[in-house]
C-alpha cells in the first residue's frame, strides 16, 4: 500500500490539516519514582548474591547487562518511531483530501507517538539503571557501540499535526547528537599501582584535577577516550556524576598503529581550551606537544600517581 506513496512528489501544502492528541497519557506508563525504587530494590536484591561467592568476580558484568536490558529496549522504540516518521513521509507526499489518507496518517502519527513516549520511559529506567552502577562499580556505563544519549522526558503528545511532529522528531535528535559547551581534552592510559592507596591516590588526582579545571571553564565538555579501563574510565565518572557532557572519540583499529595519532588529530580540531594529560603511552605524549605548539594551555598530571612533574 505504502509502496505508491514514496513514488509520488512531497510537500503538497496540507494547510489546515491537524491530529488529535496521542491516545495515552502519564499514568498510562510506570511513575518515574516507582520505577527508581523498584529498580534500587531489584539492583540491591540480585547483587546481595553475589557478595562473598565465586561469582562476585563477575558481578559487574551482569550489572553491565541489567543496565543494557533497559538501553536495548529504549533502542527497538526509538528504531519503531523512525520507521513510523517514515510512513509518516510517505502518507504526507501523498495527501489526497480524502478520509481515508487522513485516517491512515492519524493511525501513524499516533503510532510514532506512542512508541517515542515507551522509548522516553525506558530511557528514564537505563538512566536510574546506570546511576546504580555508577554507585556499584564506581564507573560511568556506556554502551559496547554507539552512544548514549537521552532525548528528553517530555511526551510528545503535544504535537499539533504530521509535520510538526516530524520537526520535533528531528530537532530532539540533533539537539541530542549535538553537546554544547566549551571542549576540555582528557587523555591518559591504563596503569597498575602496588597498594589500594596508590590506586585510590591516582583516582582522587584525576577528580581533584577536574573539578579545578571545571572551575575555570563551567560550561566544560569534557573529550576522551572513552576507553572502558584506566584513566578514562576514571574521567567518565567525574564527569556523569557532575552532570558533565562527554564526547569520546574512539580508536579506529582500521588505522593500525596511526590510530592513536588519528584520534589526537581529531580532539586537537574541537579547538579545547585546556588538554589534560595524566600518565600514558607515547600518544598521550605527542598529543602534548602537539597541545602547545597550537597554543592549548596543557594541564600536566604525568608524574607519579597523577602528579604534576618535577621541573615543569
């Protein structure tokens, strides 16, 4: 049926042309407060198993995937409200006046809406999911591809007509592929200490040395890594615990031995205000001196356990 439609041209002016409201509302969906302490409850339940067996080695991997339940879920929605704006397409290049048209567009409207409003909701649950795994493991929770973002917590029930939610659609999404703010570079690797309090001591230099830098620059958005072990790991949780966007630049093993180099290339371009180095291979050090000679105040943390080095 649909086949015809994305043959013919768009945009014929649909002037007047309106849908009703989405056929749901708030209390159709779980309370956010219900589901934060459900989730607390269930989180505090199944991990009590864990401790002192066996398994606690393994404890936060399923705390990973318990996080990834809700992340999964909110990604089907989100792929459900792409395939219905695109019928929505379809149906609005091939306005006809008629009744039926207007009833088939109404039916998909109310589809996209529906499936955006279950897409907000389990976004709200991953969101409170990663907020006690942050707690559990101390570490921000990412996904194994893509990104993470949350598109709002407004229903979208508002919208007026076909093309308005389309608008809305698109500009949420921008709007949420796009952070704001004035670029810090973080970058340091993988390190191993002798005693808790060498690691403990490494991981208060790395927040110590952000919250003072975030004094400088409040609108910080904080560029990394994004590597899932080590100092960036580190990094990722200061920054989701004050609410600091992230952008992570990731290695392309395409690349082979440039990869490295390749991502310094593309951090230096976002033009930060301040590259923060702690301790890392020879990467780390040539995105300092590359740092510098562009003129980007570099904050050294190089030295042992994160400090600043002797003769700097």
């Amino acid at each position: 049926m649909y086949d015809s439609f994305t043959a013919q041209l768009a945009g014929l002016d649909l002037t007047g042309f309106s849908v009703q409201p989405a056929p749901f509302n708030e209390t159709d969906f779980p309370a956010e407060q219900a589901s934060a302490q459900t989730l607390a409850a269930v989180w505090s339940d199944m991990f009590a198993l864990f401790a002192d067996t066996a398994l606690e080695a393994d404890a936060e991997d399923i705390a990973w995937g318990f996080v990834n339940l809700f992340h999964r879920a909110a990604t089907r929605k989100s792929a459900q409200v792409d395939r219905a704006s695109d019928e929505i397409r379809a149906l609005l290049a091939a306005a006809d006046g008629s009744e039926i048209h207007s009833s088939n567009l109404e039916e998909q409207v109310e589809r996209a809406q529906a499936a955006e409003a279950s897409m907000l909701a389990f976004e709200h649950m991953r969101e409170v999911a990663a907020m006690l795994y942050r707690e559990e493991t101390g570490a921000s929770w990412k996904p194994m591809t893509g990104s993470r973002i949350a598109q709002g917590r407004n229903l979208t029930s508002a919208v007026i007509d076909a093309r308005d939610f389309l608008k809305v659609r698109s500009e949420r999404r921008r709007a949420a592929l796009t952070p704001e703010g004035t670029a810090v570079v973080f970058a340091g690797g993988r390190a191993s200490f002798a005693t808790t309090e060498e690691a403990k001591s490494y991981a208060d230099n790395i927040w110590a040395t952000l919250d003072r830098v975030r004094e400088q620059v409040p609108d910080m958005l904080l560029v990394h890594g994004g590597d899932g072990k080590g100092a960036d790991r580190l990094a990722a949780a200061w920054a989701e615990r004050h609410e600091v966007q992230q952008l992570t630049f990731g290695l392309d093993r395409r690349l082979g031995a440039r990869a490295g180099f390749k991502r310094n290339e593309q951090m230096l371009a976002m033009a930060p205000r301040y590259v923060i180095a702690f301790p890392g291979n020879g990467v780390t050090e040539r995105l300092v001196i590359e740092a510098k000679a562009h003129r980007i105040t570099v904050v050294d943390r190089r030295g042992p356990l994160g400090t600043k080095p002797s003769g700097s």
